[in-house]
C-alpha cells in the first residue's frame, strides 16, 4: 500500500476546476480530487501493491507488468465508462495516477512510452484508442517521449472482450505488429507498453514479442487494472 498512499499524498494539494463527477460512481465530488473519484469509491477499489503476473513472469517474454487496481465491479466500471460511453475525460484521471505509480515504482529509466494499439477502424468509430489516451497522459506526467504508433494493429479482433482465456493467443494470431519505421530507435531503450486492463497477458504478450525484434533494454507493461490471478 506504501506506493498508493505516496501516489495520493503527491497529488492531494493540485487544484483542478471544481463540480466534477466521480469517475466510477457519477457522484458529484470536489474538484481537488484530481483522481476523480469520491472517497467511497476511493476506499472500495482494491489497490494493487504487488505485480499480479510475479509468480507468472517466465511464461512471459515482458520483463514487468505494473497495475494500480485489480479488475473488479468498480474498476470495470471506470474502464466501461472510458471505453464505452466515450468519457475520454476519465484518461486524464486515472493516467495521472498511472504516471505517478511510474514514477514511484521505479519500473524503468527513461523508457519510450506506447500504447498497445487499436484497429484503426475501431479506432475511428470509439473516436480514440483509450490505451493511447492513458499512455499520453502517462508520458506527460513522466516526461518521457511518447510514441503513438510504435505498435499496429493490423486485424480487426472484435471476439477478444469475450473469448475465453485459452483461446485469447489464437484469437490474436499476428495481428499486432512493430512499426518498423521506430525499430532503430527503440533498440537497447526501456520500454513501457500501457494498456487499461489486463487480463491473461496474451495482449501484452503479442506487443512483447513484436517489440522483441527490435532489440529493447526491456519491455515493461503498465495497466489501470489487472485480474488477480492470486485471487482465482
Ligand atoms: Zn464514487
């Protein structure tokens, strides 16, 4: 818990417009809650301390995978209303608190910060890639370059929020792949993938292994939320 409270007490005194709308419950709040949410909110999510893959990390070619919330009925609501009710706003809340756990995590140094990529025609229709938004955001508060395009989705993969577990590394097949117009740049540099959930890690897997090629330091991925395979 060391890290969250650090998180919080860094972010406790900026003042942003007031009358805003917590981002899980809708609940007006204060605007100096810059994480968006109320404290009822703040208090039923269950804040991540530790990496959820730790005991998983040799199935895995990413060297990290950071997380500041596990995936349960209130984070999801968080990410339902990112991802499907189009309030980008969200990703300035819940990115600022994934930049900060950056900073105090010390995942990385100076990595080159990317989202794990969308489907330019579901990109067109959400009108934004969620997991770029948060990964902007991110790259502001960390200072840190920022590379929208690093990865391509080059397949639609509509079944992926449903398919099973096993089934998710088949359904992804080849479908996200490096930009190879970044490949010199991204070589012996830290990496940080950013995605809003992540759930078996074929996701992350798939970014993984493109980036690979390239010849990184090392691949780190961080998540709003994770599903606690712990718990399961
Ligand atoms: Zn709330």
């Amino acid at each position: 818990m060391t890290k969250i409270i650090k998180v919080f007490d860094s972010i406790s005194e900026i003042v942003f417009p007031e009358n805003i709308y917590c981002i899980c419950c809708g609940d007006l709040i204060p605007g100096s809650r810059v994480h968006g949410l109320c404290d009822a909110c703040v208090e039923k999510l269950k804040w991540l301390s530790e990496n959820p893959f730790e005991s998983r990390l040799d199935e895995f070619s990413f060297d990290s995978v950071t997380s500041l919330v596990q995936y349960d009925y209130y984070a999801q609501k968080i990410v339902h209303n990112l991802k499907f009710h189009g309030k980008s706003y969200i990703a300035n809340n819940i990115g600022r608190l994934m930049g900060e756990l950056f900073l105090t995590s010390k995942i990385c140094d100076d990595p080159i910060i990317a989202p794990v990529p969308m489907y330019i025609g579901k990109e067109r229709s959400r009108g934004y890639n969620q997991a770029a938004l948060l990964a902007e955001r991110i790259a502001g508060i960390c200072d840190a370059e920022y590379i929208k395009d690093l990865l391509i989705k080059t397949k639609r993969t509509d079944s992926m929020r449903t398919a099973r577990a096993f089934g998710r590394l088949n359904a992804l097949d080849n479908s996200i792949e490096l930009n190879t117009a970044w490949a010199r740049k991204i070589k012996g540099r830290n990496i940080l993938i950013v995605d809003d959930v992540v759930t078996t890690g074929a996701t992350a897997e798939k970014c993984s292994e493109a980036i690979k090629m390239a010849g990184p330091s090392s691949i780190n991925i961080l998540s709003f939320a994770a599903v606690n395979y712990k718990g399961n």
